[in-house]
C-alpha cells in the first residue's frame, strides 16, 4: 500500500544535496536522480542530518556516487549522519572508504 | 489490494458479502473474502482451479460476460453452488468482471442472505465500482506476478545441495520474506576448494525484486567458482567485487566468506560488508566474532583482510544474513544479543556435541517470526573431532 506522505526530500544548491526523510529501496531513486550526474563543480556535499533512517540501498547510491565523483577527480562528502546511519557505513566496512564529515 | 477492494465493495453494497476472485498462477483462480464472508466459504474457497464449473470462474474463463442470480432457483445449473448455497446460507449472486484489455482480469463477487433482484441503479453502481478498481487491479495482478517469478527463481538458484564434508556438521537456511513486494537475494553456498579446505559463504544482494534474486544467482557462481580455484577468501572476494563494479556497477551485495581448514582446525574469515558471524566455542557463550571486514561486492571499493581464527572440535559458527536477526523498531544490536541468547539457552538444553538440529530449528523460527519481512538466509557448521582411526 502506497504511503500518502512524501518519504523523502532531495534538494540540490549548487554541489550540496540535502535529504531529509528515509531511504530505502522505494526512496532511493529519488537520491540517486540527485547525484547522476554529479552537481555543481568541486567537492558533492550531501547533507544527511535530515535522514533518520537508511538501508543498504541508499549505501549503494551512495557507494555508486562516490566513485562517479572519483573518477571525476572529485570528492563526495557525507555531511552530518546520524548515529544509525553512521552506524550502517561502519558495518558495511565503508569507515575506511567513505568520506564522512559529521562537523558541519 | 484484493482485500482492500472487497472490504470497500462490502460497504457500498451494504446487504452483501464479497469476494474478489483473479488468476493467481496459470489455471488457479485466487479468492480473496471480504469481511462479511460466512465461514463455511471462507475456508473452503481459497485457490481453486479455473475450470471449477461455477459462476466465478465462468466469467474469469470469459465464457460469460457476467451473472446476476437473483435466487436460488436459478443457481440449478451450478450443482456446487447449489450445495453451497444451502451450506453457507445465500441466495442471491452477482458476479461482476472487472474488465481490462477486453478480458476479465478479476471478478467482485457479492452474496447476499435473501433473494435479491438487482435494479438498474445498483447495477450501473457496480459497473462503476469495478471500472475504479480496475488500475489498482493491474497494479496488484503484476506485483502478485512479480512475486511468483522471483521467489521461484530465487528457490532455483539457491543450491539444491551441500557437499558432505568430514569433521564438520553443516545445516543450510533459506527462508522467503512476508512483505508481499519483498523478494530478497539472500544466499547460502558451500564449496570444497581444489585445496581441500571448505568454503562457506552466506550472502545478501541490495534490492527485493526479480532482479535481486537474478543477480544473487551470478554473485553466488562468480564468488564460490574464484574461492573453489583460489582457496583465499581475500583474494575471491577481490576478484568477484572487481567483476561486479565493472560489469554491473549497479549490483552490489554484502557476503561473508569462512574457509575451513580440517589440518590446522581453523576458520579463515572475510566480509564484504556483512553481519560478523556468531561463534560458540565449548564452554563459552555466543559472541559475534571479529572478522576482516571490507566493502560490499560491486562497491569496487577493494581492500579485503581475513582473520585466521581456531575452530576447535565442538565449536560452532553461525554465518546469517539481516532477516534472521533484525525485528522491526528493536535496535540491531539488541537484536543480536537476544539472538546470542537464544543460541546459548538452544545448545545449553540441547546435546551441546550435535548442536546443529536444534540450532536449525530456532534460526527456522527466528526466520519465520511474524515481526519479520526480509527474506533470511542462514548456514550452521559445528566441528566434530576426527573418528579414531582414521
């Protein structure tokens, strides 16, 4: 059954998206459509403080944009996850891959 | 969908109970009851076969437009509706297709207690009824479709067998999901490697839908057929992510890859990204065990590691994919302790050296659990010491 509610938001400023909401394997394309191709120029911001839950399909899309990004010569930066978030990119043995900023 | 629309249908047509019947699978027909349905129907008419001879499946055959039986007089020519009439208590019925590219995708059904003659306005309002629920009907017709294909083609490619393997007691799982438009590309494998030793592989591909249990299929060969050649989980699990990101940057899945050694009695452990395994060693409780953990296959990511770890006689490992551990609203670590102290209470009452049945029996149970949707895959492997004399 169909939600009635938006489950999730993608905004695009120049090379920074913002999401709010859940991703899953039903939202994910909405996020992806953000990130292919990449906006902007420089370092792809995405702003996940928006975000309390996320699955590994949104780890995919974000995974599939990172190495967009590096081959481009760019850098995809992960913007302020939550704890579960966090959390999911750790388990997935992504710490060492990802490049995460949960300062700004 | 079906549920949805026979509840809506039993409201309007106040007087009758509903069923929704469409082709669920090639020649059986699907009935689903509205709320009013008497018992005796309910739970007896479930699938049946397309050419039972009654007015539902008449009309979903296309061999009648449609049927409106006012009494039971006039349900004669229908021996079985006429015994069911009697059993269940109606007297009137009305079978309505709901049409959809000049066929009969699916029929209301309304029964009613007393003979009921339709007029014209409680015709035109059924004809209006099925004609709203026909795109919801299409939409719910392919997901079912869907559904079937991939959960038999996931039963497919999933191994029909395991290879016995000395020393070690070994017990495979696969458990479908319960989400109706869930369908995981969950997967168990065991491969003894051109070096003796037995790899054992437990897998979770990103996505629920057809293409999830195809693509499960191709990891599932790809990995298992490098480690059978290889014998080394860093090394297999390097090649089959680099296979993946540059021939389906779009697939990725996580697996967890154990290679027993029966000379040096040791597990070698690499993840690619996957729930770190459960070991029980004797006289210890259940603990999650560190393991090498890297990147999901396809993340073309790299950058692998394993862990060499004793796995003495009477040990147990447990390799498990989230559906078998992960509840709805209960944090994933809480969920992994409760499911540690499950293991321990099943092998504390239990026979602690053969502890594999009735640790198969709770991961089925877990797997099976209501509170759960993911599809579960699950494979258990306890040591045993090597037979005197051989």
């Amino acid at each position: 059954m169909s939600d009635p509610l938006p489950r999730l938001v993608v905004s695009v400023h120049g090379s920074t998206v913002t999401v709010a909401g859940d991703i899953d394997a039903h939202s994910c394309p909405e996020l992806e459509a953000a990130l292919e191709p990449l906006p902007g120029a420089g370092d792809v911001h995405v702003d996940l403080a928006g975000v309390g839950f996320m699955d590994s399909s949104g780890l995919r899309v974000l995974i599939g944009a990172h190495q967009h990004a590096a081959a481009a010569d760019r850098r995809l930066v992960i913007g302020r996850p939550s704890g579960s978030v966090l959390r999911l990119i750790e388990v997935s043995g992504l710490s060492g891959h990802l490049h995460v900023d949960d300062t700004t | 969908m079906a549920e949805i629309i026979a509840g809506g249908a039993s409201e309007i047509f106040d007087a009758g109970w509903v069923i929704v019947g469409f082709v669920a699978d090639e020649g059986v027909v699907r009935l689903v009851h509205g709320p009013n349905v008497p018992d005796e129907i309910r739970a007896d008419w479930n699938d049946i076969p397309l050419d039972v001879a009654v007015p539902i499946c008449e009309v979903l055959r296309g061999d009648t437009p449609r049927w409106e039986l006012a009494s039971r007089d006039e349900f004669v020519p229908w021996p079985i509706l006429v015994a069911e009439a009697e059993r269940a208590g109606f007297s009137a019925l009305v079978v309505e297709p709901i049409v959809d590219d000049q066929r009969p995708a699916a029929v209301i059904a309304l029964g009613w207690r007393d003979e009921h003659p339709i007029d014209g306005e409680e015709r035109e309002l059924l004809s209006e009824f099925a004609d709203v629920a026909r795109p919801a009907f299409r939409r719910a017709i392919a997901t079912e479709s869907d559904r079937h294909v991939a959960s038999t083609l996931q039963s497919w490619l999933l191994p029909s067998t395991v290879p016995h393997v000395d020393r070690l007691s070994l017990s495979t799982i696969y458990e479908p999901g319960t989400d109706e438009l869930d369908v995981g590309g969950d997967w168990y494998d065991v491969v003894v490697t051109d070096h003796g030793r037995t790899a054992i592989i437990v897998g979770d591909v990103v996505g629920h839908d057809i293409r999830a249990a195809a693509e499960m299929g191709q990891i599932r060969h790809v990995l298992s057929s490098n480690l059978a050649r290889s014998d080394d989980p860093t090394d297999s699990l390097r090649l089959t992510d680099r296979y993946f990101h540059e021939r389906r940057p779009d697939t990725m899945a996580t697996a967890l890859v154990m290679v027993f050694d029966p000379v040096a009695d040791s597990l070698e452990i690499a993840s690619a990204g996957h729930p770190a395994p459960i070991v029980v060693e004797p006289g210890t409780a259940a603990r999650t065990l560190d393991h090498g953990l890297g990147p999901p296959i396809g993340s073309g990511l790299g950058g692998y590691s394993a862990t060499i770890r004793p796995f003495p006689a009477g040990a147990v490992v447990i390799g498990y994919t989230d559906g078998v551990v992960e509840r709805r609203g209960t944090p994933v670590d809480r969920c992994v302790t409760e499911f540690c102290r499950q293991i321990d209470h099943s092998i504390a009452t239990s026979d602690a050296d053969h502890a594999v049945p009735a640790l198969t029996a709770l991961v089925r149970q877990r797997a099976t659990e209501p509170a759960r949707r993911d599809d579960a895959a699950a494979v258990i492997v306890q040591s045993h010491r090597a037979r005197t004399g051989t």
